[in-house]
C-alpha cells in the first residue's frame, strides 16, 4: 500500500531557530522514517505590530492544504499560531503554543497586550479565531500538560498531552563533571538568563556561569554580569552546533534553566539525558513536569540567591548532585517517538 501523504505545517521567524523548528524538523524526519510521505509547509511570521497578527492568520487560512498538485494530503498536522487555521477535512493540531502575548503573558513584563480597549479587541478576536480553528481539528494535542491546560483555561477546548524526545538525545551520555553550571536558551525576555547571571554572585569558587544561545537580550544579559561584578566567572558562547553542545552538557556540575511558564522545555529533557540535574523555579512551566525538587533537580523560588543556594548546594555534596541526574536521565529514557506518532497519524 502506498504511504499517506502528511503536511506538517510551521511558521518561522527568518533568522531564528528554536524548540518549535527543531520539533517541527524532527516530526518530518521521524514521520518519513515510518514510511509516510511528508513534507513541511511554512510561511513566515511576524508577530509585531500587534495589527499584523491578524493578516498572518487569515494568510493561513487562504491555505487549501487538501491536495498537491493533484494529489491527495490524507492529513494536516498543525503545531503552533497560526497553522492551525489552514484548511483541510482532517487536520490534527499538535499544539507547540498558541500567540502566547495574548493569552497567559498579556499585561506582563513579557508581552506588548495591554489591558486597553484595542489590545483587548484583538485579544477577543484572536482567541475567537482560535477556538474556531481549533476546534475544526480531528483531533487536539499539545506538547505538555502546561499546554493542556491553558487551551482548556482560555478556551474551552480539551487537548492530550503528547512528549517527545529532544534532538540530540542519541548524542548525549553522562560524564564526570566539572566546575561550570550550564545554560542553554535563547537571550530573550521571558527566558529569564539574567536570572541565572544574577545567582553566580551567590556560588562557591571556584564554579562558573556558561552560557550558549544568542537573543535580542545578550547585551543587557552582559550588562547586568557587569553590574554584578560576575563577568569574570562567565562564560559567552553564542550559538554551538550540535556537534558542540552534547559535551557541554555531559561535563558540566548542572544545568540552570529558569524561563518563564515554559511550554515544554527541551532544554530540561536534554540535561537529563546527560545525566545532569536541573536547576529551575517554581513559576517555570513545563519544566516542573520532569524537574521534581531533591528528586531530579532543584526547584526553587525565581530569585539570585535561592537560585544561587540550590547551585551551592549541589557543589557541596556532588554525589547527591549526581544521584538527582540519574534519576533524570531514567525519566527522560522512557520519552519515545513512538507514541507521538501513533496518535497523530491515527487520525489520518
């Protein structure tokens, strides 16, 4: 029998690769080695003004995906605002997020909505665009339970939560480790790195700060390691490729990744694989779903010097910081592919 032809569809940002391209790009490739013929549809997004929102929705929604130059697409598979709104009789959403500034983040520190009578206009408009698209799907999916629940809070729509493995996880082994806690995420608002360079004024010597990923925010991030006096015990690495990364995961004492209301946090997944325990806060999202405090990491309160305690504490007794990464890596082994893709294309 032929294989079923999948449409996977992504928005991107030209220039930037984060956790939803990589998902995106692993879908396609594990779909594929499965015997399904896929391909990518993509359009570019552009989020700001806020007024361009709404174009790039209904640019998705002029999309009749249900056929290729005269051939059938069995099925549509959506991921993230505003794929969702492409047109096709079966069109499954596995959901990477929804245009967050206006839902959960509006009125934060982290988002540009307002509680002023346009900005609510259009908060209204695009969640009624939503549950319409929404709801259209076949079927509903999210990549965590933190997903779940906000499509349920904000929009009535009851989803399942699906996990899937990292990129890198047949790369990445556990090591001895050294005397630098790592991060890796983008330099941007809401991922909070400035919080991570604020607690390395509160660790022991002779430990470290290294940091991967670039953003919009690296020059404020260095600003406040010199207003802190920590610039010395930092470490900028920009962008490292994925030949680089498994071994700056595998030889360092821990992992920092402390964002804000994560949606699933990849980051979190690939630190265990590598035998690390996680250092994370109590109002980080997704990553409370695999990080259990003293369990397989530390969780703690979004402040310099809790953060910076839990770090101290970990360096002190290195055994104990040892046994949390192995219970990690036991939790993140059981996270296959395997049934992601059985629910997803069971609608096909």
């Amino acid at each position: 029998m032929a294989a079923r032809t999948i449409l996977v569809c992504e928005t991107q940002v030209p220039f930037v690769r984060g956790g939803a391209e990589l998902l995106v790009q692993q879908l396609v490739s594990e779909l594929r080695q499965r015997g399904f013929e896929t391909d990518r549809v993509s359009v570019p997004f552009k989020w700001y003004p806020k007024a361009e929102l709404l174009p790039h929705a209904a640019a998705w929604g002029l999309l009749d995906l249900s056929e290729s130059n005269g051939k059938p697409v069995d099925l549509v598979i959506a991921t993230k605002f505003p794929t969702y709104v492409a047109r096709h009789p079966r069109k499954v959403c596995w959901l990477v997020h929804q245009h967050r500034a206006a839902y959960e983040l509006a009125a934060t520190e982290y988002s540009d909505f307002a509680h002023e009578e346009l900005d609510v206009a259009l908060r209204d408009r695009l969640m009624a665009i939503d549950e319409r698209a929404l709801g259209e799907c076949v079927g509903r999916y999210t990549i965590s339970h933190t997903v779940t629940a906000r499509l349920r809070k904000y929009n009535g729509l009851d989803s399942t939560p699906l996990y899937h493995p990292p990129l890198l996880a047949p790369r990445l082994s556990p090591g001895p480790a050294g005397d630098y806690v790592l991060s890796v995420a983008r330099l941007e608002q809401n991922k909070r790195v400035d919080l991570a360079v604020r607690s390395v004024a509160h660790w022991p010597e002779p430990l470290r700060l290294v940091i991967v990923g670039e953003g919009s925010q690296r020059l404020q991030v260095q600003r406040i390691a010199e207003e802190c006096g920590v610039t010395s015990r930092i470490t900028f690495l920009g962008a490292v490729s994925d030949d680089d990364l498994p071994a700056l995961y595998r030889e360092a004492l821990a992992v920092m990744y402390v964002p804000y209301d994560e949606d699933y946090g990849l980051v979190t997944l690939e630190a265990f694989l590598a035998a690390r325990p996680v250092v994370t806060a109590t109002d980080s999202g997704g990553t409370l779903e695999f990080v259990e405090d003293g369990v397989t990491g530390r969780v703690v309160a979004p402040t310099p010097d809790a953060l910076g305690d839990a770090v101290a504490a970990l360096h002190a007794d290195r055994a104990r910081a040892a046994a949390l990464g192995d219970a990690g890596r036991e939790r993140a082994a059981a996270i296959t592919w395997d049934g992601v893709i059985d629910r997803l294309v069971s609608h096909a």
